[in-house]
C-alpha cells in the first residue's frame, strides 16, 4: 500500500477529482447525482462546498476526494454532510477510511456539531462498516429510497456522528 496524504484540494486537482466523481456517479450504485459533472461545472461545484479535499499517492496522483458542506440551513446549519470517492484503480487500500478521518476532524474545524449521510445504500456494505466503526450510528432504514442505474430500488440507511471539540 502507498502512503496517502488527505489534503485541501486545488485548482490544478480538479480535472482528476471530476474523473473520479463521474466515475461514481457513472456506475449509479452509490451517488444520487445523475449528471456527469464538466470542466466547468466541477470546478464551480467543488469551490462552493465548505470544505474540499483530495487523497494523494506518492507518486502525486489524485486517488480520492471528499466533500464537506451543511446538510440544511438555518437553526439545522449545524449539520454537515459529506461524500466521498475513490477511484476504482486504487480501492480497497482504506484510502476511504483516510478520507472520512479527515473529514471527520475537518467537520469540527468548520464549525459543524454532527455528520449526517442521508443516503448510503444499504448494499453498500463496506461504506456501512467504515462508517460504523469510526462510531457513526445508523438512524433507520428508509424502504427504496435509492433508484439503482438499472432502475431497481434499494433500501437506504442514514448516518450520523456528533462530532467533539465544537461548542
């Protein structure tokens, strides 16, 4: 396994972050986004979230992203959530366990009180157990809350983590 780095994104990540992101969202099992992201709508959609970051190799490759933004407004803008991508040459190296620890320390440093993932397919079974143990308590099962590419519906099950050290 190489060593990873998590750290803010930049500009000049951007074209590898929208490779990885449409890739996800290509395969339709685990993001609800249909739309592929471009060069311009990707470089304005990672600049407006609260929080951007990308997982490096060291070799300098790009293996990864998060997102970081609030899940809702007003007296709920306390609660952050996130997505997370990792690019199918480079998974099952726990660059996906990297990416939420950073987020999870990066969720308090923005200010928010609590992680929440609202739609993590219950097939999704290594997410599950990732989220689990790093202490993220399963909220429910929401019956066919997910449309599959192939258009079959899946159970999703929300998350969520209050996150120490905000007051």
């Amino acid at each position: 396994m190489s060593k990873i780095i998590v750290r803010k994104y930049e500009e000049a990540d951007v074209p590898a972050m929208i490779e990885i992101w449409n890739e996800v969202v290509r395969e339709g099992i685990a993001f609800p986004q249909e739309d592929e992201l471009t060069a311009q709508t990707g470089s304005a959609f990672f600049a407006s979230q609260t929080y951007s970051a990308v997982a490096e190799n060291e070799n300098g490759t790009v293996v990864g992203l998060y997102i970081l933004h609030p899940n809702n407004v007003g007296r709920c803008a306390h609660i952050a959530n996130a997505s997370y991508a990792v690019s199918s040459h480079y998974r099952g190296q726990h660059i996906g366990e990297k990416l939420v620890s950073d987020c999870i320390a990066r969720t308090s440093l923005c200010g928010f009180r609590i992680l929440q993932f609202n739609a993590v397919v219950e097939s999704n079974t290594h997410a599950r157990h990732l989220y689990e143990r790093l202490g993220f308590t399963q909220l429910g099962t929401i019956p066919h809350g997910f449309r599959m590419k192939d258009g079959h519906f899946e159970n999703i099950c929300p998350y969520y983590k209050e996150i120490v050290g905000v007051s």
